[in-house]
C-alpha cells in the first residue's frame, strides 16, 4: 500500500509541475504554446469578421462551436452520472458511506476515493463546458454590435489562460468581442483537459503503475499537443 501512495505521489507531482511550466509559458511566452497562437488567432478572426460583416460565418463558426461543446457537456454529465449510481446506488450508499466514515486506511476505501476524484473530474469537465457555451452564446450578440468604447473597462478583466496584452492590437472597440470569444475558448480547453486526465484516473482504478504510465503517455500526447514549435 505504501509503494502505491508513492508512486500515486509521484504522478501527481509530474502532472502539477507539467502544468505549471505551460502556465508559466503561457503567461510569459504564449507565442510557444497552442493556446496562445489559438487566442492571437480568435481575435484576428474577430476584428475580420467585424471588418467585414460577415455575419454568415459567424454565426456558422459560432453555431459548431456551440455544437461541439454542448455535446462534450452532455457526455461528461451523463458519465458523471452513472460514476455516481455506481458509488452511492441503493446497493452501495451503506458500503460506501461506512468506508468513508471508517478512519482506518483500507484497498475498499482506496478505490471508492479513485471513483470520487473521476465523479470530480467529469463534474469538473460539465462546468466548463457550459461556461465555454454561455461565452459562444454571447460572442453570437457582441459580434453583430458596431463596436464601441463605452463599456470597455468592464470587460478588460484578467483571465487565467488570456493575458489580453498579448493579443494584437484590435481596435479598442474589437477588444471586447475578442476577448469574450477567447474566454469561451479556454473554458472549452479546460473541459477537454479534464477529458484528458480522465485517461491517466481511469488506468489508476487498476494501480498507481498504470496511473504513472498513462500519465507519462498523455503528457507526451500532451507536449505536442500544447507547443506551437
């Protein structure tokens, strides 16, 4: 038991430091990361879109957009569902809650925990697609506005995967739609992260081995995935 809290310990420490060197990229270095290429890319397809009227385009940009997200929202929330029937169902609540009320550290309690943080990540995965839909949602009004410099303080907001200096320089009235898209879009990145950890927690159900090597196998995926060189 000792040797798979190690290597549990380990995988989870590979995870946090491969995201918090692409944060750091992001925030310092976004030309080096997809992410950032895919925010300078959306906001110069707003100010073309604006630019030109092109009303037609936007709305079937926007309309997959939505499309995709709501389908990925509703898979997550069905497979949460189900995680959950099998955790806390009529014949597993009294098992289920004994384990978790008994302080002693048992393999029962270990995996019903593994199942926890899947119900997490799929709840984690519902939620961030339903914000990327509500920011789409909204881009569909703000991009058939003329633009206008009246409400730009309250947009300008810092964002956790936008870092709005970055982006180009758009027109001060562009800047609200660009960046209301881009928030949308990094929701939308969140949620298919959470997808992406889902591969790596799945393989743990079976032992922190299998965790350690589906980790390192999504993080090579994810090196590609996430660099623009």
């Amino acid at each position: 038991m000792q040797e798979q809290l190690i290597l549990s310990g380990l995988t989870l420490t590979v995870l946090v430091v491969y995201h918090g060197r692409l944060f750091f990229l992001l925030k310092r270095h976004p030309e080096r990361t997809s992410i950032g290429i895919s925010n300078h890319m959306r906001t110069r397809w707003v100010a073309r879109i604006m630019g030109e009227n092109r009303d037609v385009l936007a709305v079937q940009t926007l309309r997959n957009l939505t499309m995709a997200a709501s389908f990925l929202a509703s898979t997550a929330i069905m497979v949460d569902l189900w995680l959950m029937n099998a955790v806390l169902g009529d014949s597993a609540r009294e098992n289920t809650f004994k384990f978790l009320a008994d302080e002693a550290f048992s393999l029962e309690k270990w995996w019903i925990l593994k199942l926890l943080i899947l119900i997490m990540i799929f709840m984690f995965c519902f939620f961030n697609f339903m914000l990327s839909i509500r920011y789409y949602n909204l881009v569909a009004v703000y991009i058939n506005v003329a633009p206008d410099d009246s409400n730009i303080r309250y947009f300008q907001k810092p964002g956790f995967l936008i870092d709005m200096s970055q982006l180009p320089n758009v027109g001060a009235g562009l800047r609200p739609v660009a960046e209301t898209l881009n928030r949308g879009a990094a929701h939308y990145t969140l949620g298919m992260r959470g997808y992406y950890f889902v591969i790596p927690f799945s393989l743990w159900l079976f032992g922190a081995g299998w965790f350690l090597f589906g980790t390192l196998f999504m993080l090579v995926v994810l090196r590609r995935v996430d660099s623009s060189e």
